[in-house]
C-alpha cells in the first residue's frame, strides 16, 4: 500500500478480517483477555491499558500515515506530550523549545515540568543560529510546533534535525497543524512526531486523543513501556472514533485548505485587516520553506484585526458560521482570540515578546461552502464598521 488514502482506509485491518470479515474496525471494551493455559498468560493482548485491538489498529494505521514504523495512541495530545517527556528525560534534563507554542504545552513545561526539574530555554527556531546558541550539556530535546500556534511561523525540520542530532539531541515536532497529509516530519528528519489527534486526524470535534510515532525501535520500546506504565492511553470507543474520522483525512485536508487559501487572500485585500499569517500565502515571509518542506498549507490561519482587543471581540461575537471555540481542525469552522483564549495562561509580556499581539485572530477554517465563509466574515466586518 502506498496512496496516501488508501493507507488512511486500509491499513491494520487484516487483524479483524481474518475472523469475520469485518469491513469496518470493531470497537474491543474487554478489560481483560482470557487464556486457556497458565503458559500463555502474557502472550497476546493481556489486559486493554496495556494492548487493545482496536487502539492497536489505529497505532498501526498512524505510523503509515506519517510514513513511520511506530505509533502509538494517547487520551490527549497533552497526556502524548507527557509521556514523552517522562519517558525521556528526568531531574537535571534541558529543553530547547520553539518560542511559539500552544499554550498548554508551555503551560506543561513551565508549571509542571520545571517542578520535575526539567529545564526549559525559548527560542526562535525560524532561526538556527538561535538554535546553535542555546545547546547546554544536558540539553535531551528540540520540541518544535511548525507551523506554531497561532502565529504560523516555521521551522525547518532539516536543518533543526541536522543541528541537534550534531549535538546528540533529540528532535520532536507536533504535526497537529498540518496533519501528516501535509507535513511527514520524520521523512525530513526528525525522531518523534507528536500529534493532537483531536484535531485534523480526526477532524469531526467528538473525541479528545493524541499521539507519537517514531522510526526508532529503541525509542518506540522506550515509549511503549511508559504508555502502560504511566496509562494515559486512548479508550477503545475514542480509538474507533478516529479510525472512523481518519480515513476522510485526505478529503478534508484538501477542502481545508481551498477554503483557507481564498480566505487568506480574500483578509489580505481587506481594509480592516492589517496582517495576515498563512503559510500560502505568497507575503508570508517563509513562503518559501513551506513550498519546500510540506506537501501543502493546511486550514489554520491568522490575523491582526484594524484596532484592538475591543474590534476582535466584537468581530468574533458577530458571526454566525463561525463558532466562537477553541480547539481546531473539524469539518466545522471555528474562531478565537488566542490573547483570551488558547493563550491566555502565557503571560501578556511574553505573549507581546513573540509577537502575539491581543488584536490577534485565529482561524481553524472548515470545510462548508467558501461563500457562505466569507460572507460571514463580511458581516462581521460591518459590525465593527457600522459602530
Ligand atoms: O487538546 P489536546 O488533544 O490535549 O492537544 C493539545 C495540543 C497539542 N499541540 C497542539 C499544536 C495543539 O494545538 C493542542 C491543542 N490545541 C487547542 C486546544 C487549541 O485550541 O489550540
């Protein structure tokens, strides 16, 4: 198998077909496996937290996606980022981290990982020289998010993989943004890719998981171990709901991404917009390295309203098809002020430092009919005009 759909569809179900032909994967609730004799009590799935069929068949069908030989299934992107860490590293371990991230996952590092003794530096990772500098001794990870939440800027997964690995570093890169339809980190380079499975991959906003695969069979044991001795595993049912998504992921990526590039360029000739960010767009000043290192822009975008924090509010209050959430990559669209929301455990300094002003709004946009998107902005902009 090699089409990247076909992948999405198809792979790891021979492990149900062969007993009753099942087309579409069965949802495994047994807690336990039973065993005809004492000698094959660890053979085989044993007890769910530590091997389940359906979860299996997801991990296998997410490494292919990603063009890995690993994967595994997590009940949150959080509780995948967790487990890497723990892992990983311990007591007296360095991080260098991109400067723009979801803020939960700076959250995670600042006020629970530091307790742990884990160190973390920020850095712009769109440049490298800035990377070279902030390497210690005990430095164990380069975590980066590209494109980063919300500001969508990159890195580059090449040229970060060759400098840390030159270092003996570890790279991660959260692929939640593109969905590995759009970006295979690990084909540039990178050790681990970590995943909000909430979001594109199963892109219907009814099940919160996450994920990590990895080439490595050191590390995948590494990993595999802590999963079931940590047990921030992904449920039976939530594993079938993202099967289930996934195997559009292909489809809805494609429409994500028509819709969000007319969007981009529909913002960008607006008179109340001062400054849009999307990897598509031509002005976007690494433009380039997107066209390099994905395989397309994704449906996630940015932008500064004319104004301030008074417009953005009013701007996001008024709309209709656009939900007011946080969250991202459903088939439906959504919108937010990352100064209020998503990032509001970052403080206003910090937040201001990376360039994530409060007029800032983003944009996870759907997979409805273009007109009726920006037609929805449209009336949204009269609002702000008209008071
Ligand atoms: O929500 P959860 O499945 O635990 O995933 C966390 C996470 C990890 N990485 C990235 C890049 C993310 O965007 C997220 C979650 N983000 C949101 C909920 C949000 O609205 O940005």
């Amino acid at each position: 198998m090699k089409g990247f759909t076909t992948k999405a569809i198809h792979v790891g179900r021979d492990l149900f077909r062969k007993w009753f032909g099942d087309v579409v994967e069965p949802i495994h609730l047994s807690t336990t496996f039973a065993k005809e004799r004492l000698e094959d009590v660890e053979k085989g799935y044993v007890y769910s937290r530590t091997g389940n069929p359906t979860r299996e068949v997801l991990e296998k069908r997410l490494a292919a996606l990603e063009n890995g030989r690993y994967a595994l299934a997590f009940s949150s992107g959080m509780a995948a980022e967790t487990s890497i860490i723990l892992s990983l590293l311990g007591k007296g371990d360095h991080i260098i981290a991109f400067d723009d991230l979801y803020g939960g996952t700076k959250r995670l590092f600042n006020k629970v990982m530091e307790r742990f003794g884990i160190e973390v530096s920020y850095v712009d990772l769109r440049f490298t020289e800035a990377l070279e500098e902030a390497f210690q001794d005990n430095t164990r990870l380069v975590w980066v998010e590209t494109p980063t939440n919300p500001l969508m800027k990159l890195a580059d997964i090449r040229a970060i993989s060759d400098i840390a690995h030159a270092h003996d570093t570890l790279v991660v890169v959260d692929n939640t943004f593109a969905s590995p339809y759009f970006q295979r980190p690990l084909e540039l380079g990178a050790d681990i890719v970590v995943h909000s499975v909430t979001k594109y991959i199963a892109g219907h906003s009814d099940v919160v998981g996450g994920a990590v695969v990895t080439n490595d069979e050191k590390l995948y044991k590494r990993l595999k171990f802590h999963q079931n001795a940590l047990g921030a595993i992904l449920s039976p049912f939530d594993s079938w709901l993202v099967l289930r998504g996934v195997k559009t992921l292909s489809l809805r990526m494609e429409r994500h991404q028509y819709n969000a590039m007319n969007i981009a360029r529909y913002l960008e000739s607006h008179d109340m917009v001062d400054r849009v960010y999307y990897p598509g767009l031509e002005s976007h000043p690494q433009h380039e390295l997107a066209k390099r290192q994905m395989y397309g822009y994704g449906g996630m975008l940015s932008f500064e309203i004319r104004g301030g924090l008074r417009e953005a509010k009013r701007f996001v209050e008024s709309l209709e098809i656009f939900s007011l959430a946080e969250s991202l990559g459903g088939v439906e669209s959504l919108i937010e002020i990352p100064a209020l929301m998503t990032h509001a455990s970052i403080s206003r300094d910090e937040r201001l430092k990376i360039g994530l002003r409060d007029s800032l709004i983003r944009v996870s946009v759907g997979i409805e009919d273009l007109d009726d998107l920006i037609n929805d902005l449209e009336r949204g902009f009269e609002v702000i005009s008209s008071d």
